[in-house]
C-alpha cells in the first residue's frame, strides 16, 4: 500500500492527512500482516491512503 506521494506504508510509520479529524495516526499491523489506521478496527485501505495520507515520519525504514 501507497501514501499520495508513492511512498510505501509500514507498520510503525506516521500517516499525516490535513483533512482529517485527527490529522496524525500511527500504522499498526495484525498477525495476517493487514495495515491499520490507529486501531485495529480501522483497515488503512477504508481511507485511501493513495489519495488523502501521507508519510511523515517512519520508524527507521529504508529512505523514501
């Protein structure tokens, strides 16, 4: 799964969307290996991550 820029999404990365209640969520992931939004009963791919989010931060994955 892509952010808006083509950036790959882990588990561990901060997503930022401006447009959001919340605007920072931090990318969890289940024991099958599917992202979440903060929770895990928020599927990243529900929000389109390819259209409104953003990596801003990551926990020390290869430079994007």
């Amino acid at each position: 799964m892509q952010d808006k820029h083509g950036n790959d999404i882990k588990a561990g990365d901060t997503l930022f969307n401006p447009h959001d209640r919340d605007q920072y969520h931090i990318v969890i992931q289940d024991g099958e290996g599917r992202l979440f939004l903060g929770d895990l009963d928020s599927p990243l791919e529900r929000y389109a991550p390819q259209t409104w989010w953003e990596v801003v931060h990551n926990t020390g994955h290869e430079a994007r």
